[in-house]
C-alpha cells in the first residue's frame, strides 16, 4: 500500500516541479519591474537659474547671500467654468474638457473649485462648481514654465510680447490666454469648444524689479519698447 501511494505522489506531482501560482506571480512581478532609464535630467532652465542668474543677481541689485535671492515657488493655473453653468451644474463636456486640458498641459490632476460666494448677474450661488485649478512645483513647474516661453507664447495669434506691468508688490507675474490650443499637447480638432485660463508664477523673497529681472533672463518675451 504504501509502494501504491509514493507511485502515485510520483505521478501527479513529478520531482523537481513548482506551484505554478509562485511562478506566475514571479514573472509578473519581474515584467512589471521599472525599466532603468539613466541618469535623471534636470529642467534646463532650473540650471540656468543656478549657473547664470544668480550671478547676475550679484552682479545687478548686490544680493550675496542665497537665502535673498528671489525664488519662483510655484505656478498656479485656473480656469472659470462658471459662465458655463446650467441650472446648477457645469455640463459634463465643458468639465470634461477643461480637466483633460490642464492634466495635458501640467501632467497633474487638477481640482475642482466651488463658489464661496452668490452672485446674482452671473448665476452663480455659494457651493457651486465654477472653476478648475491646478499648482505645479518643483521639476514639473520648470518643465511647464520652458514649455510655456519657448513653444506656446510663439504660437499667439499676432503676438507682440507679453505685459511687463503685470508684477504684484511682491514679485508674483499673472498673465492669461485667450484659448487652449497654444499648447502643442492640445488637439483643436478634438477639443469640443475654446477656452483660456489664467496663469500666475509666486515669487518669493522679491519684487516687481527682481522677478522682471529673472523672468527676462529666463526667456521671457516681454513687450519690447517701440522705438519714436
């Protein structure tokens, strides 16, 4: 009886053989291993700011220590959906859409913003969505910044520069676009309608002069004086 049974232990189960469940699971853990890339890039303009601009900054305004120097710590994008609303909600293609838009452009999920306030002319009440806001930091931020001076700002219609008054007390640059499509990542002929959205770069640490200074040397292009 027993010579029957390691016969038959030998026949359902040959020597040497593994649990197919373990195997399973070790090459999909294996497949599912990140793939090594090389070294990690830095934004270029980042550096730029490192190697050149605070120099430059010495050089100009007398500023020797690097805890003064003025330091762009994040962009902010919003866009209003609030003239959109019907009844009380946003229709799903407006939302749709402005959420698609600015996952392409940032690479990052934005929120959805609700009204704090009512206001009768514009049919808005207090608890509704009205618009869609996302902050970018760090490589991201750097990365959307080179993407927004070298390849969108070109792309305006009849653009002559950028306003150089737009600056806060404390340095903060706001500016706006009036549709979507300036971004290379955005497909017009998909989007459903045309939408803009405002843009504001946080300075900290500066003022009106620093941050024009630094954002000059970074690329960005202003309104240049028109020549009498």
């Amino acid at each position: 009886m027993a010579a029957d049974q390691d016969n038959k232990n030998k026949q359902g189960k040959p020597q040497g053989s593994k649990a197919p469940g373990r195997d399973a699971g070790k090459k999909a853990k294996h497949s599912d291993a990140p793939v090594d890339t090389g070294p990690k890039t830095p934004p270029r303009l980042k550096v730029r700011y490192d190697s050149e601009i605070r120099g430059k900054l010495t050089e100009k305004f007398g500023i020797k220590n690097p805890m003064q120097m003025p330091k762009l710590e994040k962009i902010v994008l919003n866009v209003n959906m609030g003239r959109h609303i019907e009844g009380t909600k946003i229709p799903p293609h407006v939302k749709s859409t402005v959420l698609e838009t600015l996952v392409k452009v940032t690479g990052q999920k934005p929120v959805v913003v609700k009204a704090k306030k009512s206001v009768s002319n514009f049919k808005l009440r207090a608890g509704f969505e009205s618009a869609a806001m996302v902050t970018i930091r760090r490589d991201r931020m750097w990365h959307f910044l080179d993407r927004l001076i070298n390849l969108a700002t070109p792309r305006i219609k009849d653009f002559r520069g950028l306003s150089d008054t737009a600056f806060d007390r404390q340095g903060n640059y706001a500016m706006g676009l009036t549709e979507q499509g300036v971004f290379p990542e955005i497909n017009m002929a998909d989007a459903q309608f045309t939408h803009g959205m405002h843009i504001n770069m946080c300075f900290a640490r500066s003022n009106k002069e620093l941050s024009r200074f630094v954002l000059e040397q970074l690329g960005m292009p202003f309104k240049k004086p028109e020549d009498k």
